[in-house]
C-alpha cells in the first residue's frame, strides 16, 4: 500500500522552489526582464485558472527561461545557500500523518511538479519512500529546455499508475493528499483521496464527493531537517516562476517606498 503525496501547500506551507530564487537571481541566472515576465506569467496562471492551455504556456516559457543554465553552477548555488534559504516550511501535520503512514508499513511517494533536484532530497529528508518529479533534459553538462517529464496534473495520476506496476500497490488501498484541483486526476485514482487546505474547486469537489477535508497550519522549520552534507540542485519550472514572483514584489514594494 502506499500514500501519495503532493508537496508544495500539502506538506509544506509554500513552494518547495521558492527558497532559491534570491540565490538564483544573485548569481544571475535569471535577469530583471525575464524575472518579470516570469512574475507576470505565474500572475495570469493563478488569477485565470490552471486550465490546459494555460499550464502549457507557462511550461514552454519556463523551460526556455532554463535552457543553458549549468548543471555544477546551479548545484554549487543550492549546496552553499540551502540552510540558509529553505523557507518553505514543513507542516507539522504532514510530518505525523507521513509517520504514521510509515508505522503502518505504507510507502510515501511524494508526487510534485517542481524539478527532481529539490523533490528528491526533500522527500528524503521526511523519510519518504520514493519521489516522482518534473525531470528537464540534460546535455553536456547543461539544461537544453526540454522536458523529459512534467510531473503535474494527469501526470501525476500516471505516475502512480506507473507505480502501482511496479511496486504492486492496490490502488483502491491507497491515499492520495493535495491541495489543489489540478491534482483531481491523482486523487480519482486512489481509494482513499484527502484535500489539504484545498482550492476552492478542490474544496467543492471533495464536499460534493465527501472526500475528507485536512486543514494544516502548524509549519515547523524544514533547516534543520536536512541533512547539511546533501549535495542538491534547484531547477525546473517552480524556481524560475518564484523567482519571478519575489522580483515581481520586491519592485512593487521600492516603487511604492
């Protein structure tokens, strides 16, 4: 049996890629003008909904904001700075249920659209099972802007799917937890589906189909759950768009002062 898990408002309160936007644009991986139209673009992909359409925009914009980007800078950049930039903190609620998953001989599988290189170690470090991630392609040493796997929405579902085969899980046995509409696919195709702090469709769907509703809001610090000799790397869709949105509301706050 195992129990899926989403990561970013599920088991910890922000996003799990936020964290390193201040390094990335101190090291000048993102400029002003592409932090902005990153800003603007994760602006119109919250307000307006997470239809198809839209998802699909923001992948190719930030995908192509990641191309070139070296693979041994940015995993310097997370190594030197990850305690001291690892806000996103984990919900101590999400700790225990992940324990008690565990104590009851169920694999946690954490499931997140954020890059591979922030997901895998932060699973680790809650003593999860095994993680699925958003994985970019990687040629000679750096991103190329493809994406081998964008680990979000109905992908999501498939990756458990996947599992499933491969480690034997009953799907009908397992759980699935998320916050988010976009992860409806996931939670269909369990038995045992949880909304955490969901979004509002979310929220209207799990009370229509009487899905249990967690509220989480006890964050406790993720620092010093890591372990400090990880080496580790942040990249992918999450980090590019959060940053863009730090820059967005440090510029609206100078403007303003």
């Amino acid at each position: 049996m195992a129990a899926f898990f989403d990561l970013d408002k599920t088991i910890i309160a922000s996003s799990s890629a936020l964290a390193f936007s201040k390094p990335l644009l101190r090291q000048g991986l993102i400029n002003r003008r592409a932090a902005l139209k990153s800003a603007y673009a994760q602006l119109v992909f919250s307000l307006a909904g997470a239809d198809a359409d839209k998802t699909e925009r923001m992948r190719e914009q930030i995908s192509a904001l990641c191309a070139g980007w070296d693979v041994a800078q940015v995993r310097a950049i997370v190594t030197e700075t990850l305690h001291e930039v690892v806000e996103p903190l984990v919900y101590a609620e999400a700790a225990e249920l992940i324990g008690r998953h565990k104590e009851e001989g169920h694999d946690v599988v954490v499931l997140s659209a954020t890059g591979e290189e922030v997901v895998a170690p932060i699973a680790e470090m809650l003593g999860a099972t095994r993680s699925v991630a958003t994985r970019m392609e990687i040629v000679e040493g750096r991103y190329s802007g493809q994406v081998d796997f964008y680990c979000y929405g109905e992908q999501k579902a498939v990756a458990a799917r996947g599992l499933a085969e491969t480690y034997g899980y009953d799907l009908a046995a397992c759980h699935a937890y998320s916050d988010s509409s976009t992860d409806v696919p996931l939670l269909e195709v369990v038995g045992h589906p949880h909304a955490v702090n969901p979004d509002r469709a979310l929220r209207r769907l799990a009370e229509t189909r009487n899905w249990p509703v967690l509220e989480f809001s006890k964050p406790v610090s993720l620092r010093d759950r890591i372990p400090s000799q990880a080496a580790m790397m942040a990249v992918g869709f999450g980090a590019v768009a959060a940053a863009g949105m730090t820059w967005y509301g440090i510029s609206r706050r100078r403007r303003k002062d």
